[in-house]
C-alpha cells in the first residue's frame, strides 16, 4: 500500500529514535520522558533502541506522533487514531524546545554509550560536591579585612565625620540628659549623678563616693557660676539628688579651674553647643559596640572642654573616646580632665526631667512675656503703696558671699538699718542707708542677729557715700522702689510668705515679688557673678530707724 503523505515526508529525527509511545499512554513530549516517562522498571540509561527504527517527524503544535509501520508498532484499529491523553492535548507546543534534535535520554546511543554516561554523570556529580564544600568552607573562614593600617584605627568616613560634627547640637536640640560621672580611679574616685541641660545651661548633681571629701552634697552651677550645699552627713552611695532642691544653704564656690568641680561642670556644658561644629582632621574611628541595647561607633577625637586653657593640642593617645549612636547621640566619653585626672561619662538619653535652678540662680523657669495693664497699673503705684503701707521687717539673704542679715526699712522716714554677718568670722556689719547715701560700721559679733537699738553713736556720726557693693544697692533700691513698666516682664508666678506672687523684672537683673495687692514680698538683684541675692520683705510697724525722716505735724490755721 503505497505511504501516506505523513509516512513519505523527510524526518529530519536520528535514527535512533525509539518511536511513538504505546497506545493509550500519553503523547507527552521529548522533555517529559526526559524526566522519567519511561517503561516500568527499566531504567533510562537501559532502554533498548529498536533496530532498523525510522523516525517520524514530530507534529508542529501537537504533543504526539502518528502510528504506522515505520515506527514499528502495531497501528491502532482499521482507520482509527489513537486517543490522545487529554493532558497531552491541552499541552501548548513549547516554542523553546529544540526540533531535529537528537533525544538526549540515551536511547539512541550506541551499546557502549550508557557506561561512558554514568561516568560522566558521576564525575559532574563528584565535582558539584566538592565546589560546595569549598564554598561552605570559605564562607567560615571568612573574616573582614583590617579597619585600618593598625588594625582597628582608621579615618572617620564622610558620614561618620558628619555625625561627629553634629553631636554637641544634638545635645542642644535634646535639652537634657541625665548623666553619672566618675572622677579619678579606685579608692579616690569621685561619684557624681544628676542631669544636665545644655538649653539654660545648667548641671544639678549628687556628689558622692571615697574621694568627695568636703565637696559631698549637692551642686547647682551654670556655665559661670558654681553653689554647692554641703552635706558631710550625705550617705557615700551615688543617688540622683531631689528633683526640687532643698531652699537653705546654698553656698557660692569659687574653685580652680581645669580640675575638680568646676572641671566636670565646664565638661558637661562643653558638651552642647548652638551650631555644627567644624570636621575634625585628627579624629578616628576605633570599633562598633553596643551601649544599653543601642548600637553605637567608638570615636577618638579632642574634645575642647578636656584641653588645657592655652595649652597644646592634646596628643591622640589621650585624646578622650566618645561612643556615638547612628543619630549623633553621645553616650558615653572616657578621657581625662585638663588636670590629666581620668573622667568617664555615662548618658541616660531618656532620663530628662525639667531641672528647677534653686533661687540663687533665678528659680523656677517661666515663661516670661510682657506685662499687662493691671501688672504695669500696680508697678506704676507701687512707691505710693510703699509709702502708705510705712515700713517692713527685712532678711537678707547672699549666698554669693555667704552672707545673711536683719533689719527694717522705713519707707515713710526714707531709711534702712541692717545688720550684716559671714563675710567676716567673729564680726558684723551696721548698714544706716538714705536714698543715695551709705554708712557702715564694724561691731564684734555678740549679741543678737538684729541691729542694736538705738543705733551707736559711731554709726550715726560716720559720713554717709554712695552705694558700692551688691548689697548695699540692693537696699538702697528697696528704699526708692519703683520701677519703669515699659521695659518690664512678667517671668513666673509664684508663692512666698503664703502668699501668691507674680515675679516681675523691671530691667535687667532687678525684680520683685508682688502681691496681688501691690505690696512687694521680695526684692532680688543679680550679681556681677550671675547670683540672685535677695531681701525678703515683711510689711508691718517698725521701729524709729536711725537717719530717718521726722513727720512734723503743723497745727490747722484758725479761721
């Protein structure tokens, strides 16, 4: 029977072809019997090739081939096709897969082919293991390279130098922090926890440990000003002092440079600053580690407030190490004061409480602004109120000078009487003050703390002088009263002698205390050494002051 024109067509396939698949299994295509479509128990490197086989071409578009002689398979039923799988038939032709191409299972290989194949397969096999175990074995061993020349120093990047240069205004935009500093090593160290806020500027401490000695107790400073309260009794365990300060016993300290108190002070202030600051050339980065869960870089730089005042550039391997996080926040600094006496800074980021300065260096943060009608209606009739109201019992209060003292002030005779004690051990001072006019004598310290009545003789003759030092122009203002309302500002309100209070500064480093009845219930003035000394003020009857002012009553005219 002559071929049909499928059988005559060229089969551009080996001959090694092994054919159709049997009827009723699926015509998948060359890949799926790649992937172990081949006859049960026999394996593919096994299969046998039917000699004399003749391929037939594959179908364009269709996952089977046609049965005939050629093939040498029986052909189905008289006229009749084989049934397709009809997974066979829902398969798209894959336009990837190559045509004329010899089968790749090894059925068409000669007799000796199969050997030389599994060796293959074996070899290829043998050299993937061993790639692998080169790569898990360099993964190990693997290790960064040195930081630096020295192995663990190097240069700041670009963007770790940025974060160096911006770390002191961060502090400034932070406000505060709370800090626990330890001066000196062992035995003879000096513990000090509290807070500083780098915005007022302003460090409150607790100062404790072995090495305090006379400076244990509590310390409020700002950048040119340092108190201290004393406390020998304190307990030598490091503690956050009181968020509200005791009110008593602060005492003005003025103290060396460069070293002690004052040098921990100037460091922490150091710290915080209003702009960025310039790259600094010899700072380097040291390593990573990790600070209370943050991680953070380790840099060596110099640090301003840690260099001697007109001294050289501190050489790096004493410049301090500050441990910085990926924002620019400090937390912690090691290094050495100027005095060469070892620091080590510990800051507690979230630890930021508002900090209340203790009078002496103006108390209570407000918020000040300008005053109103009715403040600037009770600042304008305030001398015509002093004047009314006669007189008042005074308490001088200087911890600038560790001063107190008592006395009066007589507004209707234009006079005040002080005695003054603490600038001199064993002696005290006599104040007769007239508006303008200041006298003073030197008395040993016996007796009771208010002014001798009647006053000595020696007072009352001395000649008068004008006002010299900060207390006597403290009371020489508390006799004239006054003040301008339009240059005045209302800081606070606040409380003194039970009574509410708006504090009002008439101009710079002058306020007082009024009451909402126009008295005044204290007067305060700032120093040259940016203290605050103040006279408390008790309205009421007081004695007959010596240079004050007699009334003389005239007798009415007769009609």
């Amino acid at each position: 029977m002559p071929a049909s024109p499928a059988d005559a067509a060229p089969t551009g396939r080996d001959p090694a072809d092994r054919g159709d698949p049997p009827a009723g299994t699926s015509g998948r295509s060359t890949g799926s019997r790649r992937r172990g479509a081949t006859p049960a128990g026999q394996s593919i490197l096994d299969a046998p090739t039917l000699p004399g086989a003749t391929a037939v071409p594959r179908e364009p578009g269709r996952g089977h081939r046609r049965a005939g002689a050629a093939t040498g398979r029986p052909a189905s039923a008289a006229g009749r096709r084989p049934r397709a799988d009809p997974a066979a038939a829902e398969r798209p032709a894959d336009p990837f897969e190559p045509t004329g191409v010899p089968e790749l299972d090894g059925t068409g290989d000669p007799p000796d082919r199969p050997n030389r194949r599994r060796a293959a397969l074996i070899a290829l096999a043998a050299a993937a293991t061993a790639s692998a175990a080169a790569l898990v074995a360099g993964l190990l061993s693997w290790s960064p390279e040195p930081a630096g020349p020295t192995g663990t120093a190097r240069p700041l990047t670009a963007a770790e130098a940025d974060r160096l240069a911006a770390l002191r205004v961060t502090n400034q935009r932070d406000v505060r922090a709370g800090v626990r500093v330890i001066v000196g090593e062992g035995g003879g160290r000096t513990e000090l926890v509290g807070w500083v806020d780098w915005a007022r500027p302003l460090v409150y401490l607790d100062v404790s440990g072995p090495g305090a000695g006379a400076e244990r107790g509590l310390v409020q400073a700002t950048a040119s000003t340092l108190l201290v309260r004393p406390d020998l009794t304190a307990t030598p365990a490091p503690a956050p002092p009181p968020l509200v300060p005791p009110g008593d016993r602060w005492r003005l300290r003025e103290l060396p440079a460069g070293r002690g108190l004052p040098a921990v002070r100037d460091l922490l202030l150091g710290l915080g600053a209003a702009r960025v600051d310039a790259a600094e050339p010899e700072a380097r980065w040291l390593r990573g580690e990790t600070v209370h869960g943050v991680p953070v870089d380790v840099f060596q730089a110099p640090l301003t407030a840690l260099r001697p005042a007109g001294g050289p550039s501190t050489p790096r391997d004493r410049q301090p190490r500050l441990w910085v996080d990926r924002d620019a926040r400090l937390h912690r600094l090691a290094g050495r004061l100027p005095d060469g006496t070892a620091v080590t800074v510990e800051l507690a980021r979230t630890d930021r409480p508002t900090l209340r300065p203790v009078d002496a260096l103006g108390g209570r943060p407000g918020l000040p602004r300008a005053v109103t009608d009715a403040e600037a209606d009770r600042l304008a009739r305030l001398p015509a109120r002093l004047r009314a109201a006669g007189g008042a019992d005074l308490t001088l209060s200087a911890p600038s000078a560790d001063l107190r003292g008592t006395g009066w002030v007589s507004w209707a005779g234009s006079a005040a009487y002080l005695s003054v004690e603490g600038d001199d051990p064993g002696r005290r001072t006599l104040l007769r003050a007239r508006p303008g006019d200041v006298a003073r004598l030197v008395l040993p310290a016996d007796g009771p703390a208010a002014p001798p009545l009647p006053a000595p003789a020696g007072l009352v003759r001395v000649a008068g002088r004008p006002p010299r030092d900060d207390v006597e122009r403290l009371l020489d203002t508390a006799l004239r009263g006054g003040g301008t309302a339009a240059a005045a500002v209302r800081i606070r309100d606040d409380r003194v002698a039970d009574r509410t209070v708006d504090v009002i500064e008439v101009r710079d480093g002058l306020r007082w205390w009024l009451d909402r009845g126009g008295l005044p219930r204290r007067l305060e003035l700032r120093t040259g050494q940016g203290v605050w000394i103040r006279l408390d003020l008790a309205p009421g009857r007081v004695p007959a002051l010596p240079g004050a002012e007699r009334t003389v009553s005239r007798p009415a005219k007769r009609p």
